[in-house]
C-alpha cells in the first residue's frame, strides 16, 4: 500500500478513534509511524530513526544566546561531548560562544530551515528556549504571540515529527491572580495576565496534548526569576535581582523597579540547569507529570538587599517602580511547591539565599580582580 495511503488510513483511524464511539482513542506512537500531525507533504521524513538509549542524545537548543542557553550548552556538551550539543539563535554568537562549540542559524518561525536542521543534524534531543519575556512581552504582544505560540507549534509538530525528546521551559509566570500564591502547587487555577503566561499555559497544554496524542516525550519545568553571574536577563519582571550585583559591584547603588515587600520565587542559574539536565535524563515511569514547578527559594528586593548588604554595608538601594512590571510581579506566585519533582526524580536545590549571594560575588570579586590585573 502507498505510504500516503497508509498515513492517510492510519490519520482517518486515528480521528474516528475518539473515546464516545467505545473503541480506544489511537494513540500515535510517533516513534512506529513517524506520523506528523501537520498536514503530511509529499517530502515528510516518513522513517525518522530513532537513536537507542545508549547512544549519547544528539542536542539543539534553539533561542540559546540568552540568558540561559550558553551556560546549558556548557553543562550538556561536558556531559554528552562538544559535538553533541548544538547551540542555535537568530543573533550572531560572541567569539566566545562561537568557538565554544557548533553554533547555527535557526529560526523557529522558518519551519521548513527547522526541520532540515533536524534532519541533517540526526537530532534527538531538542531544548527550545527561544521566547520573548514577561516585560518584554508586553511591550510587544504581537511579536511575543508569534514566537512564543506560532514557533512553539513548530517546535511541537517537528519533535512529534520525528520522535525528539523535548523540553520546552514554563515559568511562575503562567500563573495569575486567581492561582494560589503562596505556595502555588503543581495543579491549580492557571489565568495569567500576560501574553507571556498565556503563551506558557498554552505550551504546557499543547505539550501534554502531543504527548498524549502522539506519544511525544514532552517535558516541562516551571522555572523560577533565573539569577546569573555571566549572562544578562532578556527582559523579564524578575530581572531586577541579576542588575542587583552588576550595580552594586560598577557604582555601589542600584535602583529598584519592583517594591521593596515583592516576594518572588527564584533560583540560581547553576540550580536551573541541572534541574533542566535531571529531568531530562529521568526515566519517563518516574515522571507522573509532564509539567512541574521546581522551586529554590523566595524573596524580596528588600532582603535580597539586607543579605548583599552584609558584605557591601556601603550599597545603597532605593526603589522606583515600574507599575508594568510591579502589576506582573503582584499577578505572580510568591512560593512555589515542587514537591512532585522532589518525590517524582529526587529534585533538590543547592544554593539558598546566602549562597547565592556569596557565590555571585565571588565570581564579580574575581572579575574585578582580573579587570584590575588586566
Ligand atoms: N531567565 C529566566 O528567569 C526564566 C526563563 N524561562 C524560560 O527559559 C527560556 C530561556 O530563557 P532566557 O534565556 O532567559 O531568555 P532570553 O530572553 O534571554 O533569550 C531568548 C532567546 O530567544 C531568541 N529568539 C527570539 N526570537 C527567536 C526566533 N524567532 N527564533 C529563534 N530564537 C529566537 C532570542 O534571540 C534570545 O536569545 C525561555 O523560554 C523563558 O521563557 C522561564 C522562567 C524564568
Ligand atoms: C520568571 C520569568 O519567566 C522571567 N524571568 C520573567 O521575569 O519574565
């Protein structure tokens, strides 16, 4: 039989197969058939081969010039080889980056260059971080709905397509004022009032969908407002905690734009990471979820300023608020459960508020001594 008859057979199956007509719902192991939910065109990739367990996983991470994409890249190329891990973005890469390890151009809303990508590069694992921010977002709703929706759908039937393993991030943010906030569990009211959150709920229900649907092996964490030392935020609400240390190490003052009482999960980016890593290498029986919050720890400017004030008494914090992002901000958990993912794959954070603190400054001590040195 025609493979296009055969898919079109399988598809119509498939859609009759729904619960109310007493047979079971088909679910479409996307690793037997290969079966694309997009329309199927004459060139689809009909026999993807899927990579057995032991092989190392073969990485793109799309949107990986921000602010978490470089360090991932870092801790998965050490742990699965330089070569395995391919870092994509729409901008151009730093000398640094460049040269760090395979670096190539990939728009996730060029769908057809996504694909080839795919293909050509035998991926098998795929990270997609490229998306547009809560602030940011905000400021450019049409923009963000098209990145962070349209270049999810993309995402999602290209990993469907060919049987990846995908990890798309969530975020506090895809919670609202209706959730619980302290502490927001797992599963709750979800009406977030950005289009950053509204895109976020909707790929961790996508997701869950094709997971369901398909068989794909979607994965998600909700992470918390991500703190680094070596990379800048791309214009989120909780980016005010990573200017923090920049401002106080250059000038020994920083203006706040959030109130001094705005309680907001967060974590170290060092914590972010492996928990991105964890879950991604956990078998998928421990996993009785596929969307979970992860949490760290949770604070205010006000004591994130008291713990920096405590090595640098002469910082001075004063507060002006920027009401898009307070508004965000009051919109958001202030505590997150993870108990799913501690009990589920054994998540567990390292680094608390004071150690944090002390280990940003360490690196910006070290900096400055080289700056000086230099
Ligand atoms: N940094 C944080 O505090 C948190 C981040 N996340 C999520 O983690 C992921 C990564 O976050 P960050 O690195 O902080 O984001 P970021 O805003 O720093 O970087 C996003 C990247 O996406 C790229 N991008 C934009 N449009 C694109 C397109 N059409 N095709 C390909 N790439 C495109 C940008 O060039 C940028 O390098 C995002 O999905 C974000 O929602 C979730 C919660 C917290
Ligand atoms: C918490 C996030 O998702 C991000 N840092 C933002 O503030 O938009």
């Amino acid at each position: 039989m025609p493979v296009m008859r055969f898919f079109s057979k399988v598809a119509k199956q498939a859609l009759l197969s729904t619960p109310g007509c007493g047979c079971q719902p088909l679910t479409v192991a996307v690793r037997n058939i290969s079966f694309s939910p997009r329309q199927v065109t004459s060139d689809a990739s009909f026999h993807s081969v899927s990579f057995s367990e032991t092989d190392h996983p073969k990485v793109l991470i799309t949107g990986g010039l921000g602010q978490l994409g470089v360090g991932l890249a870092k801790l998965l190329r050490k742990r699965y080889g330089k070569n395995n891990v391919i870092l994509s973005d729409i901008r151009k890469p730093p000398n640094s980056v460049f040269h760090s390890g395979p670096f190539i151009y990939s728009d996730i809303l060029d769908y057809k260059n996504l694909r080839e990508i795919v293909v050509n590069n035998r991926i098998t694992w795929l990270v997609h971080y490229s998306a547009l921010l809560s602030a940011v977002g905000e400021a450019n709703v049409a923009l963000a709905r098209s990145v962070n929706i349209t270049g999810l759908h993309n995402i999602l039937d290209i990993a469907a397509e060919h049987g990846l393993r995908l990890f798309v991030p969530s975020t506090i943010g895809a919670f609202g004022p209706s959730s619980p906030r302290n502490p927001t569990p797992d599963l709750c009211v979800q009406r977030p009032r950005t289009i950053y959150g509204v895109s976020k709920v909707h790929a961790e229900l996508m997701g869950e969908y094709y997971h369901h649907r398909y068989g794909l092996d979607f994965r998600c964490l909700r992470y918390p407002g991500i703190i680094s030392a070596d990379s800048m935020p791309g214009g989120g609400t909780t980016d005010y905690a990573v200017q923090i240390f920049h401002d106080a190490i250059k000038t020994g003052k920083f203006e706040c734009n959030l109130r001094p009482d705005t309680r907001l999960p967060m974590m170290y980016i060092d914590d972010c990471l492996r928990a991105t890593l964890e879950v991604m290498e956990a078998p998928a029986e421990t996993l009785s979820m596929r969307t979970y919050n992860i949490n760290a720890m949770s604070f205010t400017p006000e004591e994130l300023a008291q713990e920096l004030q405590k090595q640098m008494p002469e910082l001075e914090v004063t507060y002006e608020v920027d009401p898009v992002r307070q508004a965000i901000a009051d919109s958001w958990p202030m505590n997150f459960d993870d108990s799913n993912a501690r009990k589920d794959w054994a998540w567990k954070h390292d680094y608390d508020l004071p150690e944090l603190v002390q280990t940003m400054l360490n690196f910006f001590g070290s900096e400055t001594r080289m700056a000086r040195f230099n």
